[in-house]
C-alpha cells in the first residue's frame, strides 16, 4: 500500500509538471508569433539599411524559441513514457526490479545515454527517413502538432529573410547571409528532432522502451493476483 500512495503521489507531481511543460510550449509559440508580427510592423519604411537589418529582428526570438520548444517536447516525451509504466505499476499490471522515484531515475536515464547503453529494438529503429519526412511534410502523422510548429517557425523566419532581402541594398548582405546559414541550420536540426519525436528514439513508443529497461520492469501474471 506504501509503494501505491508513493505511485498516486508521484502521477500526480509529473501530471502537474507535464502541464506547466505544455504551458510553456503554447506560450513560446505565441509569444514568438505575436512579438514577430509587432517588430515587422513597426518596420516603417522598406528598402532603406535600417529596416532592412530590423526584418532580422525578430530571429533573435524566434531561433531560440523553435529551439525550446522542441527541447520542451522532448522532455514531455519523456515524461509520458514515464506515465504509461507508472499507470500500469498503479494498475499492478507492472512490477519493478528497480524503482526509487522519478529524480534518481532521469539521473539514471541520462547516465545511460550518455553511455549509449540505452538501445532502441529493431521494430523502433528509423529506417526509411526518406519516407517518414515525406509523411510528415504532408501531416500523415498522428502528432501533426509538431510538425505545424516546425512550419509556423519555419514560416516565419523564411519571411523575416524575405523581408530582409527585398528591402537591403549592398550593405548589411553580409549580415543576411549568416541569418540565412542559422535558418537553414536550425531548419534541418529541427526537422531531425520531430523525426525523432515522433518515429525516433525520442518517441513516446521509445522511452516507454527505455523506462522499462531502466525500471527492469515484470509484467505481473494475472494469476498472481
């Protein structure tokens, strides 16, 4: 029964810490959304230098926030994987070889990767790239989320860029073409990390996975009980 008031307790402490998690991704959305369409508007007079340099603005937010908020889903994957072991330790479908808590266990998760101890089974390995990105540029996914995300950033910097162009005349190219290099980077980066959210070893499917080495989980024989 101890064991079970721990489980309840802890749910209940991660359900609270994947909502602040999900919070914080809708606010960096909006934030960046809204606060680029406030910088380009403010954007007076197109075609002189100044304004020409003010269309990149807004990358100095919408960067960092793509990158965010593809770090926050990470997380949120990880958490969720945590979630359906635990539902089912609650359930007393599961038992655990090794179990002491949420904290020792990230830290136990972490030390693993780091030494590429946490393997992916075969049926979860990525292996036709190709065709999953062309699912996911057409949405055949069941977490098009993400993926309109990567779009809204994407979108959104790609205008930042155009505006730049159009407006810039010689000087501050310079200035242009790093943005267009840290957009194109991010841009791939980016796309690898929903790859990986959503068929890859960063999946809810592949922690899961993952939890159940680290927790030697045992499904419990319903003759048990």
């Amino acid at each position: 029964m101890a064991d079970q008031d721990f489980y309840y307790k802890e749910y209940a402490t991660l359900r609270e810490e994947l909502l602040n998690l999900k919070n914080c991704q809708v606010t960096f959305l909006t934030f960046s959304v809204t606060a680029t369409a406030l910088l380009l508007g403010l954007i007076a007079k197109p075609g002189t230098f100044s304004s020409g340099l003010l269309s990149l603005s807004p990358l100095l937010l919408l960067l960092p926030s793509w990158w965010i908020f593809l770090d926050k889903a990470t997380t949120i994957t990880r958490i969720v994987g945590y979630f359906r072991i635990l539902e089912k330790m609650i359930l007393e479908q599961y038992k655990a070889g090794w179990f002491s808590g949420w904290e020792n266990a990230l830290t136990r998760f972490r030390q693993l990767q780091s030494e590429g101890e946490l393997k992916l089974p075969d049926h979860l390995r990525e292996k036709r790239k190709v065709g999953y990105l062309l699912k996911l540029a057409i949405l055949r996914t069941t977490h098009p989320y993400w993926v309109i995300t990567w779009y809204t950033f994407f979108g959104l910097s790609v205008l930042c860029l155009a505006l730049s162009l159009h407006s810039l005349k010689g000087a501050g190219r310079e200035l242009l073409l790093v943005a267009i290099i840290m957009v194109g980077l991010s841009a791939i980066y980016n796309a690898h990390v929903v790859l990986r959210l959503i068929y890859g070893r960063n999946s809810y499917t592949a922690n899961e996975h993952f939890w159940k080495v680290i927790l030697q989980i045992q499904e419990v024989d319903d003759q048990e009980g």
